[in-house]
C-alpha cells in the first residue's frame, strides 16, 4: 500500500540498554530541542520506556518523540516527508550522542506492528541458538542494508550490551567451610530482591519490610566482600568461596516459534519495496553465509505485500474467467466473446503506460484499479460488438455492418470514456490526505480507458472480422 502523509511522524531513538532514566531524560531532551530548531516543527513530546507488562515491555533505551508538523505547504527544509525525516536524522544523530534516530508515522507504526510485530518497512528475522553468533552476523547483514540504495533507517536490534554481576559458586571452596551453593545463591538473590524480615502496617494496609544491599554494594569489589555464615557461625567473604566479575550479558531474548530471534529492520526511502527486497536479498546470500542451524526470513510490509499478491494471484484470473464467461452468455458466440475480450490488453497497456509516467509503482490500489479496468474496458466492447452483430443479423454484409456499426457507436464510446474519466480526475490529482491510496487506482483507470477507447475503436471490428463472424439466422 503506498504511504501515506499522517501530517505527523515519530522520531524513534534507541540507546545502549545499560542507560538510566536521568540520563535518557536529558539526551531526549536535547533531541527536543533540535528538532524545533526546524520551522517545520510544531510540537514534540518524548514518550520514554513503557510499563513492562507482557504485551508491549520496553525499557529506558526506547524514546519514542511524537513530532507534530506544521502543515506541509509552509515547508521551507524540504519540501516532502523522507527528505524532512532524513534532515531529522542526520542533525540529532551528529548532535546528541549515543542516539540512533529512525523516522516513521504514528498510525504507519502501530498498522505494522499490530499486522507483523515489526514497525519497520522490512524486518529481517534470524533465529539461531547463540546470541554473540546471532549479534555478529546482524552486524554485518546490517552493513550490507546500509549500503542498499534505498535504505533509510536500519537498526539491529541490541541483544547485548547489559551490564551483568556474574556469580560463579566454587564447590571445592565451599567444601572446604560446609557451605553449598544455595547458600550463595541465598546470598545474591538477597541482594538483588531483599529479604523479607517484617510487616509495617499503616491503618488497614500491610507492606513487607525488607532489608537489600545499598547500590553502591552492587559492584564487583564490594560485592565479594559481603559475608555469608557458615555452620559454626563464621563469617565468610563471597569472593573466597565465589568468583564475582562484571560481564556483559544480553538486554533481552526474543523468540519466535520457541527459537531464538534477532530482528534487523529498515525503513525504505525513494525506493519501492519489491525491488529494494529483492536487491537486499541477493546481496545477504551472496556475502553471508549462515552457520547450520541458523536461517532468516523476511517480514514486515514486503511480508504483507506477498500475502496480497498471492491472493491477487487467485482473484484476477477468476475475474477475468468470470467476465469472458458473461461475455459468452450474452453473444451466445466464442468469436465474438474473445474479440470483446481483447479489450482487456488493450486496457492495461494505457494503465501501465499511465503509472510509469506519473512514476508510480505497482501497488495494491493500482491492482484494484485494474481490476475495475477490466470490466470498464469490455463494457466499450459490449456496445460495439453488440451493433455490429445486429446489423450482421439484420442482413447487412460483414463489412458493411463492420464499418457501419463502429461508426454508428463512435459517439456514445467517446462519450462514456470521457465521463469515466472526468469522474476520476479528481482521484487522480488529490493531493489531500488519503490521496496517496487514490492516485495510482484513479490513474490506473483513467490511463486504461483512454488506450482501451482509441484502439478499440480501430481495433476491434478487425478482430471481428479476422476471427470470420458472419451472418446468423435470428434467434427466438
């Protein structure tokens, strides 16, 4: 579906996942005040992190900046949406540090992730089994989008990068004093979550009092230095029965069909989607190559765009039989059926011709458009086949009732093409919001009647007259 102009966009930042709350405050912030730096920008409001419930967790690394714009005829940075959002991008991105920025539209957003969990235009799923494999061969399929012509926003998502306190219990230590693992483990779960050692109560409300480790407690040094008691009472430092370091662990473990997933998205800019895949995928399995057990699929609107074309794949044939069947049932004769028929060529060539030179693409509302093409078009047909067989029938020599019937319908054919056409002119030249989903199916319609018209009108009696109808007794 083509894109459409919201009048709004969403400045999507992400950060490194160990970042804290204050500190994510003032880059967004920051990011605020350089984005109304821009004439184009009316307001910005950060959305940072969101509740962590099952359906939609999202920690201190995601901002999410609604940017409402000013209407876009008063636009002097740029004068249409990609070119204003990569203006965005680049100045917030060598402004503020430790910002990645991708650009995108609040209804566009929310229509991906609903319809295939993936904002992003296209989203490339690798499952695998080991995170640190899985993050080096996103790296570098990231790489490889960034210099796809066409790419706008690619972000690789983080499954690494958390700071992590490691504790290892050494059973041969802690043999030594009677100690087993659990009552290490006793320990650290202590300090992580506090150990419950009382009730306060205030009026008819109750709330556990626990007892937890300070923040400044939490590091490495002063960690292995926290007393655990043995049987007889003594008290043992953990980095003597223990080995405490400071590691990197993963931010998060996405899976999908009980596999391991990373996902690397892109947002695609002046180019259409088919062929920017296309071209992605041919450089991805010619420059990387998987280890076993590893694969990748891609999601995201191309994953939309095929469901649709296979769909199509089944409703255009059976509407095309279904109008060549009708045909058959009104002439009652397979000539003239099939040279009526041949208007639908005739149709889509000027449909074609018409989106290349207002340098659209194909999309679904322009195989609407042809759809609803194919019926106008045979319509013009029906009228002059059906003139040119009643004079055929009447008595008239073929070639008399051929030239004598296209003539008699000339007027009523222009005439009908015209109003059609005038009718989606304005579809056709909308610039309103809506419009960028009636243009191609207007323009569609528009270009296939104006080529269905003209060579129908040439055309078609001489296919009557090549596929040898002739005359034919009056029927009851």
């Amino acid at each position: 579906v083509p894109r459409i102009d919201e009048g709004d966009i969403v400045v999507a930042v992400r950060r490194i996942p160990s970042i804290g709350f204050t500190e994510a405050r003032r880059l967004d912030l920051e990011v605020e005040r350089v984005l109304k730096r821009y004439p184009e920008v009316a307001t910005a409001l950060s959305m940072t992190g969101r509740a962590e419930v099952a359906t939609d967790p999202v920690g201190m690394d995601n901002t999410d900046i609604l940017v409402h714009l000013k209407p876009s005829n008063t636009w002097t940075t740029a004068h249409d949406l990609d070119s204003l959002g990569e203006v965005f991008k680049r100045a917030i991105e060598s402004e503020v540090p430790s910002t990645f920025v991708s650009i995108s539209q609040p209804i566009e957003d929310r229509t991906n992730e609903l319809i295939s969990g993936s904002r992003a235009d296209v989203a490339i799923l690798l499952f695998g089994d080991d995170l640190h494999v899985m993050s080096e061969i996103g790296d570098r399929i990231g790489r490889l989008m960034r210099r796809t012509p066409g790419a706008g926003d690619v972000r690789v998502e983080r499954a690494l990068g958390l700071p992590m306190l490691q504790v290892r219990a050494d059973r041969t230590r802690l043999a030594r004093y009677g100690l087993t693992a659990d009552d290490v483990l006793g320990a650290v779960e202590a300090t992580r979550t506090g150990r419950r050692v009382g009730v306060v109560f205030e009026g008819p409300r109750r709330f556990d009092l626990r007892v937890m480790l300070p923040p400044d407690g939490r590091r490495a040094e002063a960690f292995s230095n926290l007393p655990i008691g043995d049987a007889d009472g003594q008290l043992i430092p953990i980095g003597q029965v223990a080995s405490v370091t400071e590691e990197e662990g993963p931010a998060q473990i996405s899976r999908e069909g009980l596999r391991r997933r990373l996902r690397i998205e892109v947002n695609i800019r002046g180019r259409d989607l088919v062929t920017f895949v296309n071209d992605a995928r041919a450089r991805v399995e010619r420059e990387v190559r998987l280890p076993p057990g590893y694969r990748l699929e891609w999601g995201g609107q191309f994953e939309n765009f095929a469901r649709a074309s296979a769909r199509l794949a089944v409703v255009v044939p059976v509407a095309l039989a279904i109008i060549l069947g009708m045909l058959f049932l009104t002439f009652g004769n397979l000539r003239y059926a099939l040279a009526v028929f041949s208007g639908v060529p005739f149709a889509l060539i000027g449909g074609i011709v018409a989106l290349k030179l207002r340098g659209m693409t194909f999309s679904l509302p322009a195989a609407v458009g042809f759809i609803a093409l194919c019926g106008i078009a045979v319509l013009n047909g029906v009228v002059m086949a059906s003139e040119i067989k009643h004079r055929i029938t009447r008595g008239d020599p073929v070639d008399k009732a051929l030239v004598g019937g296209a003539v008699t319908v000339l007027r009523p054919l222009l005439l009908t093409a015209t109003v059609a056409a005038l009718g989606f002119a304005p579809m056709a030249l909308s610039t309103s919001a809506g419009s960028e989903v009636q243009r191609p199916l207007a323009t569609v319609v528009i270009g296939g009647l104006t080529s269905s018209t003209l060579l129908g009108i040439f055309l078609l009696p001489g296919l009557l007259r090549m596929f040898k109808v002739r005359n034919e007794p009056p029927r009851e």
